[in-house]
C-alpha cells in the first residue's frame, strides 16, 4: 500500500488530464491502481469480520473506473482525479448499504450508507425508521457516532413528508431523506502515518451500527 505513489500520480493527472498524457504514463497508473486495490483488499478483511453481510467480495468488484463519463457532462476532462471504491455485498452495484473510500489528494474522505436508493429500498428504509424510531435515533445520537458523523447527507431532501407518513411523526426529518449517507473528510497526513487500517477501522466501527439498521430494512 503505498499511498505517496498513489498521491504522487493523482497530483500529476490532475495537472495533465488528457489521454495522451495518461498513455504516456499508463505504467504509473497501473502501478497506483494496484497499489490502491491492495489497500481495498486489505481492508476488505477486518471490515467483513466487523459487518458479515460484506461477505465475501474482492477489490476488483468494489473499485469504479477511473474514466469519467463525459457524454452528458460539460467538463469534457477524460479520467477522474480520486481513486474510490464501496466495499458491501455486491460490491459498487449493490444495493445494500456499505463503505466508501475516496482517496484524493487534498480531499480524501470516507463515507457509509446507501447513495440514491432506488424506490423500493427507499420506501423499505422509511419504513423500517417509521417503526423503529427510537433505534434510528440512539443510532444517530451517540455521542462517538455524532463526533465522527455529525450529520447526514441533505441531498434532493424533500420540502414535505413523503406521502402515507404523518406530518406529526417525530422523526419526520429523516423520512425526508432520498440519500441515508454518511461523510468524514481525511486530511493527507491521514495516509502518511502508520496503521491506515487500523485506524480506518476505528472510523467504521463507529459507523456500522448505521449500516446494520440500513441492511436489516433493505432485507
């Protein structure tokens, strides 16, 4: 796991990011990517043994191409600057609620839960937090999880309750969410000093019992 190789050629990409550039340095690329895929199964280990619904899954399923879409996009910039991957049961098409790691220089950051769920696992998530309020709420009260996790994503929220819930349900609030993710920046020196793992470990340890209500809903 090298992470100033990884840093080192996002830097450069980021400064020169067009195709003749990069076929000129594929051989630095490969190198990054496998450097960063090691990292992604490395922490693919004790992250299944803290969540068992990850099962058994390998970097390769979890990481997204580094070529951007540029069909419908007026940054026309051929390849992203941040290597990324969502480690959960199926790997980055799942469904299900997971891990993100986004490594970029400067604006690195982990993030868990599930992104734009389609509307069956939506509707499965408000309602297992219309029944379950009291477990979604001492979820996100604790004290650890709102130090490290101090608010959830408020993305496309609605303006109204989504329709067959009460206005007056107390935790109307979060039924307004269509995203259920959580955000933690890292800062460069994250990835200089020692035990990476362990210390990431730390930050989903805190994060799982999100994860876990999320699963058990989409379940």
């Amino acid at each position: 796991m090298n992470f100033n190789q990884i840093f080192n050629f996002l830097v450069h990409l980021e400064a020169n990011n067009n195709r003749n550039w990069f076929n000129e340095h594929k051989s630095d690329y490969n190198q990054a990517r496998a450097s960063f895929e090691a990292f992604v199964n490395t922490l693919i280990v004790p992250l299944s043994q803290l969540d068992p619904s990850i099962g058994t899954i390998t970097a390769s399923e979890c990481m997204f191409r580094i070529y951007r879409d540029i069909r419908f996009s007026n940054d026309k910039t051929p390849y992203k600057t941040h290597f990324s991957a969502f480690i959960a049961n199926g790997g980055r098409k799942t469904r299900m609620a997971g891990y993100y790691v986004h490594l970029q220089p400067d604006e690195s950051f982990i993030a868990g839960g599930i992104y734009a769920p389609d509307p069956t696992v939506l509707e499965s998530i408000r309602n297992s937090i219309y029944q379950h309020p009291e477990e979604i709420r001492r979820i996100l009260d604790d004290k650890r999880f709102c130090e490290l996790f101090p608010a959830l994503s408020n993305e496309e929220k609605l303006k109204n309750p989504p329709k067959g819930y009460p206005k007056d349900f107390k935790e109307v609030e979060l039924l307004k969410n269509k995203h259920f993710v959580t955000h933690r920046a890292l800062d460069n020196e994250f990835f200089e000093k020692a035990d990476v793992i362990g210390r990431l470990m730390e930050l989903f340890k805190v994060q799982y019992p999100f994860n876990d209500f999320l699963n058990r809903a989409v379940h």
